[in-house]
C-alpha cells in the first residue's frame, strides 16, 4: 500500500513515521483484495479547549473509486494514530458492506422488472 506521510516535524519522527507504516500494513493485510493509495498527515496543535493535542488525519482512495477520510485528535501521537486507523477499517468494512448489499439487490430488482415485462 503506498502511503504519503506529511504534516510538521512529527512527520520526521522516526518513531511515528514507523508507527504510522505499521498501521498502514495492518490496515493493506486486513483488506488484501483492496488496492488503497494513502496520505497520512500529523501535526502538532493547540486547542484552547483541550490544550496541545497531536490531530492525524487519513485520506484513503480506494482502488473501486470510493473515499475514506478520518481525523482525530489526542494527547499524544500514538493514540492519534492508532485512533484514525482503527476508524477507517471501520469504515471501509462499511462501505464494503453497503456495496455488496447494494451489489446483491440489482439482480432482484432486474428479476423484477423482466417480470413486470412478461
């Protein structure tokens, strides 16, 4: 899976950027017939809120045409990530299923009408 990993310097951490590869493998061996081009993005911010936080953001263009993007934010880095990972296999494995649900009820709805036309 090729993955671009961009942001500020915690993009140049060596620790977090492999981190971020090894979420990424996880996420390519969890979806094998998938075919996904990944960006990943890391960076430091403060919100008045909650005070310093690390936000990663995941944009992923999988190879059927469609789109998952997942932002989160949290204390540290690690969690960051492990986070917006988490959340796009979900994601995925949604839009897969919405897919193949609507995949399965074209062929009904074909029946249907060369019923209609009998």
């Amino acid at each position: 899976m090729p993955i671009k990993i961009g942001g500020d310097t915690l993009a140049l951490d060596a620790d977090i950027r492999r981190q971020i590869e090894s979420e990424a493998k996880k996420f390519a061996d969890r979806f094998p017939d998938e075919r996904v081009d990944a960006h990943v993005t890391i960076k430091e911010e403060f919100d008045p809120l909650h005070g310093h936080r690390v936000r990663c953001e995941l944009s992923a263009k999988l190879c059927s045409g469609r789109q998952v993007l997942v932002r989160d934010a949290r204390k540290n880095a690690a969690e960051a990530i492990e986070e917006v990972f988490v959340s796009a296999r979900r994601s995925v494995r949604r839009l897969r299923r919405q897919h193949s649900v609507a995949l399965s009820s074209v062929p009904s709805k074909v029946t249907q009408l060369a019923q209609a036309g009998h």
